[in-house]
C-alpha cells in the first residue's frame, strides 16, 4: 500500500479492535462505530490461543494481558465423575513460545478499546454508531449509520471491515437469504464464581460427555483473600438435530440473556468431584448467562468491493477448542499485513480472504464434529460408571492422535 488508507470498522468486538490497532500500527488512518452507546464489561470468559497471544504481544498488550489473566497450564479432559482422561499441557507449559490466556472477555474487550482510544485518537472511537448498509460508489466505501439517539448517518472510507458480530449488518446485506444462525441443540449456561482455586488455579477442565458438559477454569489472578473469579459453563443437549445445527435456537442469540440455576441444578448438583464441587460452585454464581451453541454455514466469499468481514461476522462456529476470540485476532493480523504490501486493496482483501477463509470453514466444520470433545464421548460409552484404569477404556493413543489433528487444523504451533 503506498499511501495510509481511511479504514473504517464497524464492530467494537475483540476482532474489530484488535484489527483497529493492527492498522494503525501499519500506519493507516482507522475509525472504529460501535452499535453500543456505552461499553461495559459484558461476558464472561475466553481463552486465547498462544498464537492470539502472541499477536497482542506484537501490538504491546502482552504485560497488562499478563496481569489481568490467567497463565493456563493444562487443558484436562474428564469424565463426568472429575476422573481425568487427558491432560494437555498449554501455553509456555506445553512448549508454545506464548502462554494460552484464560480471559475475562469484557475486561478484554474494554483494555483493547482503551488502547485504541489512546493510539487511535478519542475522534477515530465512536460509540453508539450502529451500522446499517453500505454502498460502493467508484473506489469509495460509504456506509450507513443509526445513532443511538435515532439519527442517521454516513461515513466514508477507502475500506470498510465488517467486524459486527453473529448478526452482522453487512453480512446480511451480501448474504440476504440467509437467516438465523444454525443450532445443534445444544444450551449453554455460562457463569462466574468467586471461589477457591481449584487443582493448581491455572487449569482448564471439560467434564462429561456430549449431552451434559462441565467446562471450568480460572480467569483471573488470585485476590488477596486467597480467593479466584472461576469462570463455568454448563452444557446441556436440549434436543439432537444429527450433526450440522440444522436446528432454530429457541429463541435470538443474545450474550445479555440472564440463564436459571433451576435449569442446572437437576443434571449437575449430583457432579461432585474430588477436586471440585460443582453444585456448590454453581449456586454461588455471580453471573448466568444462557446462550445457544449456534455457528453458520462457512461463507464463499467474505470480500465485496472494498468491504469484508471479520471475527464473527466472518466465521461464526461453536465455541469448542476456544477458537472464538482467536481466530478473530488471526484475521485482524492477517488483514492488516496484507493492507501493508505493495498491492491493489482488492488484491490485498483478496490474499487476506485466501489465507482465512478456509481455515476458518475447517474449524466450524470440525467444531460441528464436536472438536476434541469426542473424547469425552468414547470414555462414557465405554466406562459411564468411571473407571479403575483408564488404559482398560481407551488407548492413549487414540486420544494423542485426535488432539494432534485437531490442534494441527487450528493452527497450533508448539514447539515441541
Ligand atoms: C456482549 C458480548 C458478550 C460476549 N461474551 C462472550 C463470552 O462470555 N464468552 C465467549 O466465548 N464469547 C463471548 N462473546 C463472543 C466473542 O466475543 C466472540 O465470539 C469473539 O471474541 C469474536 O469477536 P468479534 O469481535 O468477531 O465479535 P464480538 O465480540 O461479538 O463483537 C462484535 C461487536 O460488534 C458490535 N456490533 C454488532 N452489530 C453492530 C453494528 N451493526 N454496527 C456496529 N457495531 C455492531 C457489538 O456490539 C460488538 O461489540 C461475546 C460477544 C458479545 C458481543
């Protein structure tokens, strides 16, 4: 690129963020509208990948990254009575050149807006600037905006990113015909407890099998009462649809959306395992959410004119191997290296497109085949009482050769 563009984002999220400071440190001239009149820590937790991580650290985040989150040292698979399966060492534990960060996806969210705000500029950071449609007329991108107050709007740009989300404007506007998001059946009920650190306070645990699963790990330091903010996910399979989410969530996908405790407690209050008690974890949640496990179909082409997309907007899939807010990272790395070499900004979306695209249809497709999760399904069926010895149920083999392909097609890259 020979000259800094004007970028425009729409979308404030993890990705449009983290593509806002990518540019700008490509030097190109970002705005950023965010739907949301006033930012607040919403969610609950994420996990970054080593390789996320390892972008954030090139943009300077890693140190208060570090501070605000958990190292995690292991991903443990277990059964529904906490007996453990597999242990898969991560981030500097299992050799990344990075740690895996276990996130409080709010807070995340408001640090990266806040570097932004100090990088970019408080006029390149609008809030309350809902997207609507954009137009291309020559090489000009003018898109359309709703303010909160009710007024309207237009802004224009050399290239317009749609990092909008799972119900991304513009991917409806290219993609008209497309509807809801896919559903498998499956609920989740997502929540944060403040409570002893469990195991060695840095691991990460999924428990039980493909109807009902338990995930579970730390997504802060310590405070000083000893005590850690634990973030937990009960999954619960509320009808089976095969495998594809062929299925209508009950009803519109919305991270705001309060969740019951009365919906968990008869499948979970009995999971007490020795290292954790689950029941008495989940009653003392500070926060529940609930929100279906839905993803969409991979798209043919995320790039129109100068516009494309990215994070959810682009590839929305279940958030199994913690893949989410990672692979929104990835994008928003690729896209501003591409916008930085000598080439066409069609070229350049294009080559960004390329390298994502298909990548990013592999994990939504494998994630539809339940990603590492099947593990736990072989174990139930074999030993749904537990087991003594857990070679008399599977071959540690077998689990070392799921993971490994698994890990490949995400784009692991561990050092040993
Ligand atoms: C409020 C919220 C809470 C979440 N909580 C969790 C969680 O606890 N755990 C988890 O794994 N994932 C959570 N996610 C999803 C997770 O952040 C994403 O899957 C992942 O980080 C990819 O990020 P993204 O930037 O592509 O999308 P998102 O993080 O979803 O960000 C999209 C952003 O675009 C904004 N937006 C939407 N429509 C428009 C529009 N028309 N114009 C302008 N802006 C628009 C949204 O307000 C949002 O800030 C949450 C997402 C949101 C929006």
């Amino acid at each position: 690129m020979d000259k800094p563009l004007d970028i425009l984002i729409a979308g404030g999220g993890i990705g449009g963020l983290t593509a806002a400071l990518a540019l700008h440190a490509k030097g190109h001239r970002v705005t950023v509208c965010e739907a949301t009149p006033e930012l607040k820590p919403l969610g609950v937790g994420i996990n970054l990948l080593p390789h996320a991580v390892a972008v954030l650290d090139t943009l300077g985040l890693l140190p208060a990254l570090r501070a605000m989150a958990v190292e995690t040292s292991a991903l443990v698979f277990a059964n529904r009575h906490g007996q453990e399966i597999y242990r898969d060492p991560r981030g500097l534990d299992g050799g990344y050149s990075h740690p895996q960060l276990s996130i409080h996806r709010g807070q995340l969210q408001l640090k990266l807006w806040d570097e932004a705000l100090a990088r970019l500029g408080a006029e390149r950071m609008h809030t309350g600037e809902r997207l609507l449609g954009a137009r291309m007329v020559g090489s000009q991108v003018f898109a359309q905006f709703q303010h909160a107050d009710g007024s309207s709007g237009e802004r224009r740009a050399d290239v317009l990113i749609g990092a909008d989300g799972i119900h991304s404007a513009l991917r409806r506007q290219f993609y008209p015909d497309e509807g809801a998001p896919r559903w498998n059946g499956m609920m989740m009920w997502r929540g944060t407890s403040i409570a002893k650190p469990f195991l060695d306070g840095r691991t990460m645990v999924q428990a039980g099998h493909r109807l009902a699963k338990f995930v579970v790990y730390p997504i802060a330091p310590p405070a000083a009462d000893g005590t850690q903010l634990i973030n937990w996910i009960c999954d619960r399979r509320l009808r089976e649809d095969g495998i594809g989410g062929g299925l209508s969530a009950p009803s519109r996908e919305d991270w705001s959306k309060p969740g019951q405790l009365a919906d968990l407690l008869p499948t979970f209050g009995s999971w007490h395992f020795p290292w954790l008690d689950v029941p008495g974890l989940i009653q003392n949640a500070t926060q529940l959410l609930e929100w279906p496990m839905v993803d969409r179909d991979p798209l043919p082409r995320w790039r129109h004119g100068r516009i494309t997309l990215l994070g959810d907007a682009a590839h929305p899939m279940y958030p199994i191997g913690s893949n989410g807010a990672t692979q929104a990272i990835l994008d928003a790395q690729c896209l501003a290296e591409q916008l930085s070499v000598p080439q066409s900004v069609e070229a350049a979306l294009d080559a960004y497109e390329a390298e994502r695209l298909p990548m990013c249809a592999k994990i939504v497709e494998m994630n539809r085949q339940e990603g590492l999760d099947a593990i736990l399904d072989l174990v139930e069926q074999r030993a749904p009482a537990g087991f003594a010895q857990l070679q008399d149920v599977i071959d540690p083999g077998e689990i070392d050769t799921l993971v490994r392909h698994y890990k490949a097609a995400a784009g692991h890259r561990q050092q040993r």
